[in-house]
C-alpha cells in the first residue's frame, strides 16, 4: 500500500466528521458495518484506545459511542440475524486473508 499523503490535520479532522456521523446514524448496525466494510464502531474505539495509548477500552467506546456503550447496546443495538451474522464472518475472514 502507498504511503498516505493525507496530513495529521486532515485526518484528525476526518476522523471527528466520522465520529459525529456515527453518533447521528445509530440506525447503521454495527454488524452491518462490520458485514460490509470490516469495520465497526468498536473497532474505531480499539484503534483510538491504541493509537492514544493511555485511554482505557471504555474510555474510548465512550468517546466513539458519545455514551457508555452499555447505554447505546440497551438504546439502539438490535437482535442480528443469522444472514447478518454470516455476512460478518465471511468480511472478518477477508480482513484476515488481507493482512
């Protein structure tokens, strides 16, 4: 992969537009997320608890949910499905076959 021309800046300011959209689109599942792109919301909440390295795993959900992620499972997480589920698995194994 090239390495990224995209500034400290840019990305900072990138990732709080993403964060702020998240928080607004609670409809978007992150099994959904995760089914398509490979990627959800706590995985952005894993990569901010690593690349900060003093934020507690809480911590950090908490600042990507804009709550407690106990208060936005209860709130907004529906039951997934088993086509959801197995979506999922299959996006997980290509992040695997990825690296």
């Amino acid at each position: 992969m090239a390495e990224s021309r995209i500034n400290d800046a840019a990305a900072a300011a990138a990732f709080h537009r993403l964060i702020n959209h998240l928080q607004r689109r609670a409809d978007a599942q992150n099994v959904d997320l995760m089914g398509l792109a490979g990627f959800c919301r706590n995985c952005l909440a894993d990569w901010l608890a690593e690349a900060d390295g003093t934020m507690s795993r809480d911590e950090a959900r908490e600042a990507i949910y804009g709550m407690p992620y106990s208060d936005w499972k209860a709130r907004y997480q529906a039951e997934a499905t088993p086509e959801q589920l197995a979506r999922m698995e299959e996006s997980i194994a290509r992040n695997k076959a990825s690296l």
